[in-house]
C-alpha cells in the first residue's frame, strides 16, 4: 500500500484495530495452524506416494508435499501470504531443483525423476508480469505526487451532478475505471477519503450512506477485472493462457472484460438503489486538490496517456504490453518524479504472491507432477461443464476466505496443465477451451467479496464504520451469482465463436 496515496489513514486505522485485537488465543491458534500444514507436508514428503499414484517421482512427491504446504497455509493464514509464497520458492529451489541440496540426491536419477530448473524457479520474479506490474505501480505512484488522480476523480465525477442515485452510479463507475489502472486497495482508500464528509452529512435514519459505503469496495473489486494490470488473479491467468498457446494480448483482454465490468457496475447501481434508498434530496461533493502544470508533471500525464494508449494497441503497435510497462518507470525515474523513497512504498509483498504462485506454477510442470496427476485423475471422462463450472464455484468460494492472488496462484497452475492436456482440451472445446477455464478463475477470484477479510477493499471499507457485515454479506453474494452467471455466458459465447483461438 503507498503511503502517499490519500486515504492512507482509512488503511493504517485497520491495521492498528487487527493489532489491537490480538490475542494469546489467536497466537496460539496461529501456531497450531501453522503445525498443521507442516505436519501435512511432511506426511506426504515421507510415505511412499508412489504406491498411491503411479509413476509418481521423489521429486514429484516433495514438490506435492510444497504444494500442499502452500494451499494450507494460504488456506489457514498463519502466516502472511506473501510470506508463504517466499518460503514455496526457497523450498522448490533447496529440495527439487538442480541446484538442490546432495543429501536430497541420494537415490537413482530414475527414482528421482526429473528436477525443475533453478534458474526458472528464479525467474519467477523477474517474469515480464511482474515487470506489468512494477509499471501500473509506479503509474499510480505518479498520479498521486501530480495530482493527477484527485483531478480526474473531480473531472470524472462532476457530470453525475448532485442526485444522490446518479453521484452511486458515479462513484461507481469512477472507482471501477481507477481500479483498472491503479491499485484496488489505493482507490478504495482514496475514494472513501472523498466520501467521509458526504456520509457524515446524510441522514443517520438513511441507508443511504450504506450504499455509498459499498459501492467503494464491489466497484474496486469488480473493475480490477477490466485489465491484466487491474488484480494480480488476471496477470496470473493471462501468463498461463500465453503458456498454453492462446495470444491475448492487453487490448484484447479490455475489449470483452471491460464491458463485462460496466455492466457488472450498472448491475450493482441497480441492487444498492433498491436495498438502500436514498432520504436526503442531493449530494454536495468537494474534491480538492490542483492539478500540478509544473514540467515533470506535464510530462507524467503525457506518458500516462501514452502508456494507456501502447497498452490498449500492443496487438497493432507489436510492442508487447510487459515492455510497455517500462516507459512509466524510466521516464519518472529520469525526471526524478520517482525516487528512491518512492520504490520502498512500492507493495513488493504483491510481487512475492504473483512470483510463489509462478514457482508453484513451474515446479509442477517441470518436475512433471502436473502430467502424472491429470494421468492419474480421469479429467478426459469428465463432462467440461463439470470442469468449468466445477472450478469457478471452487475459486470464488475460496477467494471469499484467502487472498484472490493466493486462490489463482493455487487453482491456475493445475487448472492450465489439466485444459491443455489433449484430452480434456478436446471436451473443452465447445466451451471455449482453456481460456473458459482460466479466465473463470479471475473472474470468479474477483466476485470473491463477502465477508471484510475477502479483500483490502472490503476491510477498508468496513474499517469506516459505516457498513454492517450482513449487508457486505448480501450484496457480495448477490454480486458473486451475478458475476459467474455472466462471466461464464460470456466466456463460452466468446469461446464458441472462437475469439480465443
């Protein structure tokens, strides 16, 4: 989270009630949680798998055992999440690398089975997506020392006028079409920075204000999905889809999920307008912030712009969009709107969560586990709508529980090697293929929004007192069903018409 980001506040005040709410009971759960997945790993890591599944290598064995390690302790969180995905990548690289360690050599290379390569396990976090990345960060980090961001909130929201149904729809849109470009948790922090004053000003008999309060965090998840760069779950997929064969680009990912997220934002207007009506008869929004016109910042907008530009035409320009990402960070490094400072603030625990799901990613491939376990599970004599709708039921009922980067790093990787197995990538085909499958899971990743623990957006939110947990619960199932109804029709219309191939 950048602490230059206005809203800031609303995220450290969360923060602080999580450590004042500590408890020796919560530390000793922690532990036992954290027992639980290493007793787990090492149960596998030990017995005889092999007899279980056949063909399976001692290699393959620990990186199952890593993989159960990770699903456990993303699942449990006994630790953060980031730190888990560090500990999968120094595991993969010390037990089945070649570059492990000899006393993990001491059997025959045939019982071994093939190792996964440590230079691969260490590109995860050099990987051009991370790289993606590392640009939307540094553009939004730009925005916010220009007053960029406050001048196109103003901008944005001024057509909506003061009808309070029309300044929801606005808030919004506006927060949904932030969230495609900066950080989810930046935007819902800044957004809910604007609206205090309106909220304290509404009626407290209204409900409003609850409306108001919600849209922040649905708009943030659910606009996120409009670009590869909007949530780490997208990036996830879109690497993997490359992976198998299928050539989205960034343009091509905005032109069906950017109306997907408009329509999922109409949808939502509607709900909340209907559940939590409006008293009071307008709205008076005050903004403030100046757009800076000195010349570093004339020419941060312009590579703003040019970045958005490179990125929705990477197909006609044939700059590839991981590339694109570099022109914020050298131009803002170059005239020092980008300073030493500002890469600390930078959320490098969301790059170690891309970069652990990416190792997880090549140490089943590599090691070959993912082929032995789609050999070993009969996925070909499964119908693909038990497959596909199999799946994004899975993935949005686990993003409700742990983080949405976490549930893809798990699901992506096996989800990929099991559509591009030929079998299955036969069955899948009236459906669309891998890619139903694949985009499914961010899709359904960032419908996961019930509960104040589903995301940053949802605890922020719920950290200004304004929103009872029954409504989040409520609007985040209505907008979940919702969401995968629609996300699927579309990915299987798109499929069948062959606009992935």
């Amino acid at each position: 989270m950048f602490k230059i980001f206005h809203g800031y506040n609303l995220v450290e005040v969360y923060h602080n009630w999580k450590k004042s709410h500590k408890t020796e009971g919560k530390d000793l759960s922690r532990a036992i949680r954290l027992i639980v997945a290493i007793a787990t790993a090492l149960i596998v890591w030990c017995l005889p798998v092999e007899n279980w599944i056949d063909g399976m290598t001692i290699i393959q064995k620990r990186t199952l055992a890593i993989f159960l390690f990770a699903i456990l302790m993303w699942l449990l969180e006994a630790v953060p999440a980031w730190t888990t995905s560090v500990m999968v990548v120094v595991l993969l690289l010390f037990t089945t690398s070649n570059s492990s360690f000899v006393l993990f050599e001491n059997a025959s290379p045939e019982a071994l089975g093939a190792h996964a390569s440590y230079k691969s396990l260490l590109h995860c976090f050099a990987d051009p997506i991370i790289m993606l990345f590392i640009g939307g960060f540094v553009l939004a980090i730009a925005a916010s020392k220009t007053g960029l961001d406050l001048f196109l909130a103003r901008v944005m929201l001024k057509p909506f006028g003061k009808n309070p149904k029309w300044v929801l729809l606005g808030f919004l849109m506006v927060t949904g079409i932030f969230s495609m470009f900066l950080s989810n948790t930046a935007t819902a922090a800044m957004m809910l920075t604007f609206l205090g004053p309106v909220l304290k000003a509404l009626p407290a008999d209204g409900k409003g204000k609850t409306a108001l309060a919600l849209a922040i965090p649905i708009a943030a998840n659910v606009g996120g999905m409009g670009t590869p760069i909007g949530t780490p779950p997208n990036a996830i997929a879109l690497k993997y889809m490359n992976e198998v064969g299928m050539n989205i680009g960034f343009g091509q990912w905005m032109l069906f999920m950017i109306p997907f997220t408009l329509l999922l934002l109409f949808l939502a207007w509607v709900m909340l307008s209907k559940m939590f009506p409006f008293k009071a008869k307008e709205i008076n929004l005050n903004i403030e912030g100046e757009l800076k016109k000195d010349w570093r910042s004339i020419v941060v907008y312009i590579t703003f712009a040019a970045t958005v530009l490179l990125w929705v035409l990477d197909k006609k320009t044939g700059v590839n969009a991981n590339v694109v990402a570099m022109l914020p960070v050298g131009v803002c490094a170059i005239i020092g709107v980008l300073t030493k400072r500002d890469l600390e603030e930078i959320s490098w625990s969301v790059l170690w969560m891309v970069a652990g799901g990416f190792a997880l990613g090549v140490g089943l491939q590599e090691t070959g586990l993912a082929q032995t376990l789609i050999n070993a599970i009969p996925f070909g004599s499964w119908p693909a709508i038990v497959i596909v709708i199999g799946s994004g039921l899975i993935c949005y009922m686990m993003a409700n529980f742990i983080s949405h980067t976490a549930t893809a790093s798990l699901l992506v990787p096996i989800l990929a090697a099991v559509a591009g197995s030929a079998a299955v990538a036969t069955n899948l085909a009236s459906l669309g293929g891998a890619a139903t499958v694949l985009v499914g899971v961010a899709i359904g990743s960032s419908l996961g929004m019930v509960l104040p623990i589903s995301t940053p957006p949802n605890a922020i939110a719920a950290a200004t007192g304004m929103i009872e947990q029954k409504d989040m619960v409520k609007t985040g199932l209505i907008m979940g069903i919702i969401g995968l109804i629609l996300g699927y029709g579309m990915l299987v219309v798109l499929g069948s018409a062959g606009f992935f191939a």
